[in-house]
C-alpha cells in the first residue's frame, strides 16, 4: 500500500449512511463514515478529505467533481455530512477518503465506495402504476385493523371470510439494447414479494419489503440487477403475498386488515453506457395470473400446489398468451426506500430428532426454538398434500401445541407427480421447534399406502439481517446459556420490526424498543432499523400527540393495550438512545416537533403531574397470573417514564440550540419529580409506593430520588432482593432498571446471585424447564409464547458490567470508553467485544486467583479509561512494563480501583494480588 512520508496508517470499513456502498439514499445530505487502522498506538486523526465523484474515473484522478470536503481539520471520522452539488434521483456516485495524523502524516486514499440515489419524488418513478390480478373489493377494505374474530364490525357477518384474494404473478419481457452501464430495479410489492429475472430469484431477501402502515407510507427495496441483465430479451417474474397488507379471516388470525388486492410497484431504471436511461415501468403491459400459492396468510400459514406451475414463466419466450392484462389500480401512497437490513435466512436447522407422537403421527424435533419457515426435500408419486404444523411446544400426548401460539396455522404442500420436491415457503413465517406431519412419511418408515416421502425437513432460520457488533463468552456455563437464551429471541423477533413474538401476533409492541435497546444493540448494529421504527411510530401518532403501543399501528386495541406511557416513551427515548450508540442525532433533529406533540399529551393526560394509567410493570412476579403490574402501584412507572422524558427532551433541545425549550423542561421536570416524590414517597417508613423492585429502581434510574433519600430507596431494593432469597419480581418495564440500579450502586455480585438461580422463575428456572429461546413469562408458562424477548434485560450486564464494555457518560459514539468489568460469584474469565462505530473494543479478562490479567482493544481515534480492581500502583504492570512508565496515560485512584486512561491500541494488564 502506497504510504506518504512516515504514515502507518489507513481508512477502511468505509459506510455511507451507516450502510456500506448503499442503495436508496433519500437525503440530500448522506454521511460518511470511516474506521482507521494503525499499528500506533493512541493514534488521533487531525483532518480528513473527503472526495465525492459522479464516475470512479474522477475519482482516480483525485477529483471530486460532486463534493470535495478539502482538508479539513477535525478529529471527527463518523457520518460527515455531504455538502455539494444536488444529488440526483437514481444515480450513483463514488467517494474515497484520506486522513492525517497529529504529526502531519498523510494516509493513502481508501479504496472507492459508492451509493446510489432512491427515487425522490413520484415523478421519479417514471409514470409506475401499481398493478394487481383483480379489482379490490371495496366493500372489505378494512386500514384500521379489527382485534380477533371481528364481531365488532357490523358490516360482516362471524363466519364471512375476508380477504380471500388469489394470489397473483405478474411477468413482463424487455429488451437490452445497448451496451449496459448499471441497472437498478425499484420493487415494492405488498403484502411482500419474490422478484425473478431470467430464471433467477433477485437477491437473497425474505419478506420484502417491512410491513408498515400501508395507507401512511410503504417501502421500496433497490437492488442491483446490471449483472443478472444480458444484452437482447430479458424476462422479469414477481410473485406476491398477502403478508399484513391483507389479512384473510381464515385459519388463524391475531386481527383482520385489508388494503386491498395484493399490488405491485416497480421501476427498472437501464443505464447505458452512451448516458442514456431507459425505465421498464409496471403499467397494463404487464400480464398477470395466479401463483401456485393457493393460500398465504402472515398467521395462518401458506399453501402451494405444484401442478399450478408454469415452468419457465420467468425467462424470456414464455407463452403468456392465456396470462391476463394487469390492473392498474389507481391506488397511492407515500413510498420511502427500505433502509434497514433485510430479513434473510440465518440459520439451517436440522432435525435431531424424529419419532411418533401417541395419535401416530410422525413428528420432527429441530431442538431449537426459533423463528422462521420449514426447508423440505420429498419424493412425490402422484398428486398428494402434505401438512405440516409448526409449534412451539408439545401436548402431553406428544402431539405439537400451537395454543399459546395461533392455532391452525400450517404449510401445506400438493405434489404433482412422480418427482423429487425442494420447497420452503414464501411469505410467511412462525415460531416453532416441532413439525407435525400429515399425508407423508419419514424415509425409512413403513409407507402402506404409498404416501410421498420426505427425505429431510430442516428449520430455516429467519431474522433481520442487521450486522452482528458483539460477542460474549465467559467461564461460567449458565451465564454463556443465558447469553444463547436472549441472543435467540432477539433474533427470532428482530424482523422489519422489534416484534414481540414470531407466532401469535409480530407486532412492534414498544417498551421493548426502548427498554431491550442497549441489550440489542450490543449485539447487533441497529442504527438503520432504527430509522423504520421512528418512521413507523411518527406514522401512527394521533392528531393529540398520542403514541400508540404499538408501530406501525396495524390494529386497534383498547384500554391499556391501545395507549400506555412506558410504551409509547419509545419515541422519545429510542432517538436519545440512538444518539448515544451512534453519534446520529438526525432521529432527534427531525421527529422532535412530533416529540414535543408526545410530551404535550402526556402532560394533558396528567393529574398534578402524575400520570396514572395504562399496563405499568407488565408480566411482573405476583401473586396471581402474570399481565398489568401487579406489585407497583399504576402511576409508578408511568410517571417515571414521564419524567425520564422530559429529562430527554431537555437534553435534546439542548443539542438542538433550543434555549427556551431547555427551560421549558427543566421547569416541567422539576415539577413532575416534587410530584412524585409527594405522591409515592412515605416519609415515615422511607419508601416509594408498595416498596416493590420496579418502584424503587425506576426511582433510582430515573434520578428522582432526592439526595437525602437516594441510599436508602438503594438500600430499599437490595434488602428486598436479599430477603427474598436473590429472587427477581420486577417485570417487562422494572427488570431493567433493577439492573441499571444495581450495577450503578456497584452491586454486580448481587446481579450475579439474583441470576445465578434455577429454582425460582428467572432465566435460570426457564433453561431447568427446557427453553431455548426467552420466555415471555419469567415463570416459562406454556399458556404464552415460549420466544419472547421483552424480559432479555441481563443482555446488557453481560456486556456492561461483567464484561465490563460501557462509555463515558459524556461520550457519543464510544469516543471515550470506560472498560470496567465486574469479576463476581465463581466467574473466573470472560471476553467481551463490541464493534463501535470508531471500530473494535474488547474486554478480555481473567482471574487467577494469585493475578487479575485483562487484555483491551481500543479502536483508533478513540480513548478509554480502564478500571484496574487494586489502589496499589506498583502492584501493575502493562505488556511487562511498570504502570507508572506507560507513556501517555494518565492515572488516578477512584472507589478502590486504579483508572488508568489510555488512547488507542492493544494492552495487557497484569495485577499482582
């Protein structure tokens, strides 16, 4: 690599919009971002230049022809704002980087990246029509969803189906006629859809695009299609499902929606390379008929019939003459490219074991929970259907229990003849582990009556494909089980939104979004997916400002489960939350008025500044069947969250030069904590409300404790927690926060024991009682889901405290990291990494007994201060060194450690016990 003068040094993991070389940018302003590698250490960049060029060629005669930033002094090497010519609508541009050290030495150019444009406006999309098989039925569009059977709706009576559309394929042949520079295709295909050219499937997406709320907005997904186009005819096949576009009342349903026919939008834009542009558009050209999948629901599963295949329907000089002429169905709505990473199939699962259950049917064990679809090979010999029923769990008799789930819900599958069958369904998904069959046998199996055959049958695992940032592993067996346990319904609910479970309902309930969001983005680089979820919360406020439970809005519930302050506060605090991880305060800039219209309805929903209603502490430890708070009184967590927003807007508003907002908050806040502490606080037995774990670590989190009562609402929750044996009772809100408590009060040994446990509900007694994935009771009851991911909160103390990862409370982005992990109960190691925006961190330490060694990565152009568990100085070494000699650290005592802080680099620390 071309180095000038002394350099050592290099840019690298180039993104643009925190996505590398991205396609569908929408902002005038896209942001640029890099990582530095040096073999230096405490390496700090002091300028950069940025080059941005409408041709790779430019850019190799180092012209930004587009933008150039010039050289620019600054430390910052996260999302650089672009500042140049207007950028146009479907176009690719091409961008590079170089950097300088504090000494003056400059890098070597970073290789070329790209990104190309979205399509801005509707002109954009070149006269597009969204196309469907047949008309809608105008009579059954339901946008606002019905709950459950639907008897509320008087227009259709209990046993009428709904929505029972055939679902449609739609082809189209185009000529390439000059030599090809790029081609982009432009999809939005609802429910969701499977793009073909010539014979191939486009990319590797699972239910594209993300669900929203159709009528407020739907997403668009780009792909690059340059190589998969030949010169001459070229053939373009999409197929469509319902997902919850359209939502059939039949089989099982969580609620019934309908916008309509299943629909599709696409604009295939053919650049050449004379500069001419030619756009392959849906419009009444295209032919149409039914696809093979006779039925497809997001709840109820999906069926398909082979003798309803065409072969070679998508390849040029297929005979479409009996096909119909599409649709154009005058429908409209807002489009916004997909910006988050898309689902796609993770995991191959396998069966590790088969066997009958007491009513004689064949049932596979893949001995994971997990969300996803069944992949089976069969060999047919005549025209047969095949069930197959997913669950998460099974009856007494063996026979697979889909009643905490959604009952029916199956694939179906109907051979055609003597053949081998490779399937998998297409658009939808479930939780399960078990698959019973019916109308087929295992290979090897007696087969009497001649019943087609299934060679193998595996789990694909689905889940949003989002970047894995971190790792976890440390001596102790349950901890690494727990780690396993919450990592598996994280992904099995990470879909195009935070769902709550992969089965019964995949909706976005929000107090995960907020609460799980350190938890998961520790694990996995949630940036982009963020921005959907901001989208679809800002979609479904109501005119008074009221945010729903939850986004996108996609059925009205009542009471609590429509509106309640612990969820809806994901729009308030998910943006902060963003800022913090990621250094993007874009969330904040743009949602902040509808923040501010959040903020006025909790305050108008407000009594003398206490907010008292809706589900409070959900599914905590009581005495009666988990659901609505039962330990803490309604009001605790509400309020709480109520202040702890404000508290938020006032920082925001700050960040945002908004002085007399600022006040305005500040003001609010103060009277909403003299409130609380006056409603809930007793000042004879020095407690908050009924004592409980959520009321006094929401009290200590939230800082609205007073200072002359802060250690004893501390030492409130420790003794309760110890009076009960180390057991947990705080629920889907409290958990969290009891951990935050606690790990700020340097009780991580308390955290430990309280999760070291298996015979009392926790995560402990859910691995006794055969979970693999989260629960969505700390009891692991089988009459609710078995994959939930809302109680997932020690996630984060694995990382934070006993790995020991965290960041300053000042910093943004991990510019300055605190590496302080908490060696407790029999743990004698762990390793800890997280990839920051800056680049790696990792956190590896043992302890010997005799030594404490910890070995700590700190990306360049960031610094960290490391927490050394001794007060003698001379007791530590670095790399061999004595302490004291390390250049360029600085050392102080704090709390019985020595905090050494250093800049970038690799370092092994060594305490003498």
């Amino acid at each position: 690599m071309a180095m000038y003068g002394k350099a050592d040094f290099s840019v690298f993991n180039l993104t643009c919009e925190q996505a590398e070389n991205p396609l569908g940018i929408e902002t005038q302003q896209p942001r640029f971002s890099w990582q530095i590698r040096s073999s230096e250490r405490n390496f700090v960049q002091s300028s950069y230049e940025v080059l941005v060029a409408d041709s790779p060629e430019m850019l190799e005669d180092n012209k930004g022809n587009v933008w150039s930033s010039g050289k620019t002094d600054s430390q910052e090497s996260i999302l650089i704002p672009f500042s140049g010519t207007t950028l146009k609508a479907g176009t690719t541009y091409y961008w590079k980087v170089r950097i300088w050290d504090q000494e003056g030495n400059v890098s070597a150019w970073s290789p070329v990246n790209e990104f190309c444009m979205g399509l801005l406006t509707e002109k954009d999309w070149n006269k597009a029509s969204w196309i469907s098989l047949e008309k809608d039925k105008k009579d059954e569009i339901i946008t606002t969803g019905v709950h459950g059977l639907g008897e509320v709706d008087r227009r259709f009576r209990p046993d009428q189906k709904i929505g029972m559309y055939a679902l449609p394929q739609f082809r189209k042949e185009f000529d390439v006629k000059k030599p090809l520079k790029r081609a982009i295709a432009y999809v939005s295909g609802l429910g969701h859809f499977d793009m073909f050219l010539n014979g191939e499937k486009v990319g590797n997406h699972f239910l594209d695009p993300g669900w929203t709320k159709y009528d407020r907005c739907a997403l668009y997904v780009p792909f690059d299609i340059t190589r998969q186009l030949h010169s001459g005819k070229n053939a373009v096949g999409v197929m469509l499902g319902n997902g919850f576009f359209n939502v059939p009342r039949e089989r099982y349903f969580k609620l019934i929606t309908s916008y309509g026919a299943p629909r599709l939008l696409m604009n295939i834009r053919l650049e050449y390379v004379d500069g001419s542009i030619e756009n392959i558009v849906t419009d009444k050209s295209w032919k149409a008929t039914e696809s093979p999948i006779t039925y497809s629901s997001i709840y109820g599963g999906e069926d398909y019939d082979a003798n309803r295949e065409q072969p070679g329907w998508t390849k040029p000089g297929f005979n479409d003459q009996n096909w119909k002429e599409a649709l154009n169905t005058g429908w409209n709505t807002r489009l916004l490219a997909q910006t988050s990473a898309p689902l796609t199939v993770r995991d191959s699962i396998p069966t590790v074991r088969l066997f009958k259950n007491q009513k004689g049917k064949w049932v596979y064990d893949l001995g994971q929970n997990f969300s996803g679809v069944i992949h089976l090979s069969m060999q047919s010999n005549g025209k047969q259907q095949v069930k197959f029923y997913p669950a998460e769990l099974l009856n007494p008799d063996s026979t697979v229990n889909q009643s905490a789930s959604g009952a029916p819900f199956w694939f179906a599958y109907t051979t055609k003849g003597n053949e081998k069958v490779c399937w998998q369904p297409q658009f939808t998904y479930y939780g399960f582990r078990y698959v019973e069959i019916e109308g087929a046998v295992p290979a090897g199996q007696d087969n009497p009556e001649s019943l087609p055959v299934i060679l193998d049958l595996k789990g694909l695992h689905t889940c949003n494909s989002a970047p894995e940032v971190g790792t976890f592993h440390c001596s102790k067996p349950l901890f690494n089980q727990t780690y396993e346990l919450i990592d598996w319904a994280i992904r099995s609910n990470m879909a195009s939104v935070l769902t709550d479970c992969p089965h019964r309902e995949k909706l976005g309930w929000l107090e995960q979004a907020h609460l799980m969001q350190y938890s998961v983005q520790y694990r996995y680089n949630l940036a982009r997916m963020y921005e959907k979820m901001m989208n679809d919360m800002c979609s479904t406020q109501a005119k008074n400002g009221m945010v729903p439970t939850i986004a996108p809005e996609l059925v009205e519930f009542e009471g609590g489960f429509k509106d309640t302050p612990e969820w809806g506060s994901s729009f308030i605090i998910c943006p902060w939350y963003i800022y913090q991880w990621y250094g993007d305060c874009r969330l904040i800039a743009e949602y902040y008025p509808d923040m501010q219209r959040y903020i006025d309805y909790l305050s108008s929903q407000a009594k003398d500044h206490i907010v008292a209603y809706g589900l409070g502490d959900w599914f905590d430890i009581g005495p009666n069947a988990p659901g609505v708070s039962q330990l803490t009184s309604n009001g605790v967590t509400a309020t709480a969250i109520y202040y702890y927003d404000v508290c938020l807007m006032q920082k925001m508003a700050d960040l945002l030069g908004k002085k007399a907002d600022v006040e305005k908050y500040k003001n609010l806040a103060a009277e909403i904590k003299a409130a609380f502490n006056k409603t809930f606080w007793n000042p004879e037995t020095k407690q908050y409300d009924r004592n409980s774990q959520a009321a006094n670590a929401v009290a200590l989190y939230m800082g609205l404790t007073t200072p002359e009562n802060h250690q004893q609402v501390y030492e409130n929750l420790v003794k309760d927690i110890r009076s009960r044996n180390n057991a947990l009772t705080a629920g889907d809100v409290g958990y969290r926060y009891v951990l935050r408590a606690l790990e700020a009060g340097g009780a991580s040994n308390l955290i430990y024991d309280m999760n070291s446990k298996y015979d009392t509900p926790g995560y402990g007694w859910q691995l006794a009682h055969g979970a693999t994935a989260l629960t969505e009771s700390w009891q692991a009851y089988g009459f609710v889901s078995n994959n939930h991911f809302m109680l997932g909160h020690l996630m984060e103390w694995l990382f934070s405290g006993l790995g020991g990862i965290r960041q300053d409370e000042a910093s943004v982005a991990f510019k300055h990291i605190v590496i302080k992990p908490s060696p407790v109960g029999d743990v004698r190691s762990a390793r800890t990494s997280y990839e920051s925006p800056y680049g790696t961190i990792v956190s590896d330490w043992k302890d010997t007994g005799e030594k404490f060694i910890i070995r700590v990565e700190i990306p360049a152009n960031s610094s960290a201060s490391v927490y050394l568990p001794t007060t003698q100085v001379d007791q530590i070494t670095e790399s061999g060194i004595a302490i004291k000699d390390l250049s360029s650290a600085t050392i102080r005592q704090e709390n019985g450690y020595t905090v050494v802080t250093v800049g970038s680099g690799i370092y092994e620390f060594e305490v003498r016990k």
